[in-house]
C-alpha cells in the first residue's frame, strides 16, 4: 500500500495540469474552484472559474455584490444553487464570522451548500485536514485499483470505498494525496479508454489483473429524467420607441431560482400543449410561434414551446410580479441557457 501512495504522489508532482488553483492556498480560492468543479468538466468551467474570481476575487467582494450580478457572472455553468449558496455563505462569513474563513471540518461543512466532499478538499489542500476526498473520479480509480464491485452510489458501496482509501491515504500530505487520486482518474483511469497499459499501476490494480477493467465502476442505474412541457409566454411591446419584453424573477425555491424568464404555463403531454397551441386562449396580442426548445437537465427533459405575442398595451395582463424590461436592461439580468436560447431566437442576445 505504502508503493502506491508514493508512486501516486510521485506520479502526481511530475504529471498535475498547470491550473490557477493549484497556486494558491487561498481557502475561498479553493472553495470557489471547489464548487464550480463539482458538476462541471475542468475544461467546460475553467474560463467560469477565471471570470468569477477576476470579478469577485475575495469573500467581502462576494458578499457585497448583488444577487443579480453574481448569477450573472454564473450564467451558463448551470446548476445555480451553487451561485446562490456561495453568495449565502460569503454574507455568512463577513457578518457571523468576521471575515475569516472556517479552518476546521465541523466548521467548514456548516457553509450552505458546501457538504462532505468539499469541505474535505478544502480542510485537505488549505489546512492539511487529514480528509480523503471521493468524487467520482476517485471513486472509478478506487473501484478499479481494489476491484470494488459494490455500485459506488449506494451507500455501502461507498463505505467499501472510503475504507480502501484509507490504507493508501497520505496523513503527510493529504491535499495533494486528494488531488493525485481526482487528477489521476480524470486523466489515467478515464471512464472510456483508461490507459492501462501505460498506467504505473498496473501491477498492484485489481481490475486490470482479472480483465474486468471496463466492467467497473458498478453503478445502481437512476430514474430516467422526468418529461415537462411548457408554453413561454414572451410578451412584447414598444413603449416610447423602444422594444420591451415581459419577464420576472423567479423567486419559488427551484433550480432557477434568482433567475429571470417569461411567464410559462406547463401542460402534462405533449397533445394537451398542441391544442392550446394551436388554439391560444386570452393572450392580449397578436401571436406567432417561436422555434420550440428542448433542454434536458439532469433529473427532467423541458419540452419548450415559446411564443411571441405582441402585446396590445391597452389591455390588461395577469402575470403578477413580472415587469416590462428593455432590449438594453436584459442584457444585465441573469437567466437559465433554455431562457438564453429564446432570447437569441429573438434577436435580443
Ligand atoms: S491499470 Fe487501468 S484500471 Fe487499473 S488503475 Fe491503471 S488505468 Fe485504472
């Protein structure tokens, strides 16, 4: 076990990416990075990573900004929970904490929205916690290196897992032991060709000695994403010689919550959204049908169908909370890709 840590960590000195975080030990540097890499790909996120802490480089930044600026700064990385957890935590620890970052697990896993995973990153590469960090790029590398056949998203799987760590884990230098094990899954152990025959492992890892390589890691299957079907209600009009649409920030707790979009109305098949489509019932405007959208998110497929309706500004409209916006201001306010999409087809983006 001691010939794998060292050959991991030797393995790890000579061959880590040159990234901006593995310069610092900044903790809110690291948390940042932390967060965005969570479900992200590095070389989706890396320009996010550059944008958000040129523009928010410290907590108090963070934390003094507006709601809107920093999902802005966000838009597009998706999942944004996570921007609205960081901005929570950043207040947290200006006001409740004077400023200074949490230096203990216990302390560090209290933040909003940080849970065990990334409070053992962070408490590992910014304070030395000795803390294993699991992913799922450690937990494909873990499972092939012991052939841990157990499905690494149940819970037993993962005890399997954290107990194999812990007979290579490096209490000397935990946070690069934690990035040896996560670099060396996403760039040696990869989920579809791993590089087996140059891997320096080859001769202690489990799987490639019994042939069952591409076999692991096990994995109980999820639930196939639900289906929704939406009509976007894209209210326009000219006010005082300029092009204004409808739009309001969502403020239900929902993955685009702090986001902005045009009021929706959703149907529960596709043959009921057809017939009010093809049939528009009390829309105050003239109507045409937009290219319609579908957006698929981890846990549902959006079926969208927006339509443009030009409003009639004489009548009234029932859309509660919503408020004319120009071409002008929708260029500052923070909306989901799917939102994005319209626009462009608008000619608005
Ligand atoms: S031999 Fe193959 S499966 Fe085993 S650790 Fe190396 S890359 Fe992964």
């Amino acid at each position: 076990m001691k010939v794998v840590r060292e050959k991991l960590l030797e393995w790890y000195k000579i061959n880590k990416r040159d990234l901006p975080w593995r310069h610092t030990k900044d903790p809110y540097l690291i948390w940042i990075s932390e967060v965005i890499f969570q479900q992200t790909r590095i070389d989706q996120g890396l320009e996010y990573y550059k944008r958000f802490v040129q523009r928010f480089p410290n907590v108090k930044i963070l934390a003094e900004s507006s709601e809107d600026e920093m999902l802005k700064v966000w838009q597009g990385l998706g999942y944004y929970s996570r921007a609205r957890n960081l901005h929570y935590s950043a207040k947290y620890i200006i006001n409740e904490l004077n400023g200074k970052f949490p230096n203990t697990y216990d302390e560090i896993i209290k933040l909003k929205g940080v849970g065990p995973y990334t409070a053992a990153a962070i408490g590992s590469i910014c304070f030395d916690l000795p803390t294993p960090v699991i992913d799922g790029n450690v937990q494909r590398f873990i499972s092939r290196l012991f052939a841990i056949s157990e499905a690494v998203n149940t819970s037993k799987g993962q005890k399997t897992i954290s107990n194999a760590i812990e007979k290579i884990f490096s209490k000397k230098e935990p946070g690069d032991f934690n990035q040896a094990m996560m670099e060396y899954g996403a760039t040696v152990c990869k989920p579809v060709n791993p590089e087996c025959d140059n891997c320096c492992f080859n001769e202690e890892c489990f799987a490639f000695q019994r042939g069952i390589v591409n076999e692991l890691p096990n994995k109980v299957k999820a639930n196939a994403p639900k289906s929704r079907f939406l009509i976007y209600k894209v209210y326009k009009r000219m006010c005082d010689g300029e092009t204004q649409y409808l739009l309001y920030k969502r403020d239900n707790e929902s993955i685009w919550k702090g986001l902005y979009e045009f009021p929706f109305e959703e149907f529960n098949s596709k043959k009921s959204i057809e017939a009010e489509l093809n049939e528009p019932k009390s829309l105050y405007g003239s109507v045409s049908h937009l290219e319609p959208l579908k957006h698929q998110l981890s846990h549902q497929t959006i079926f969208a169908f927006p339509i443009l309706i030009e409003f009639d500004d004489k009548l009234p409209i029932n859309v509660t909370l919503a408020e004319w916006y120009s071409v002008d201001q929708i260029q500052d306010l923070p909306v989901s890709k799917l939102i994005n999409s319209v626009l462009k087809s608008l000619g608005v983006v």
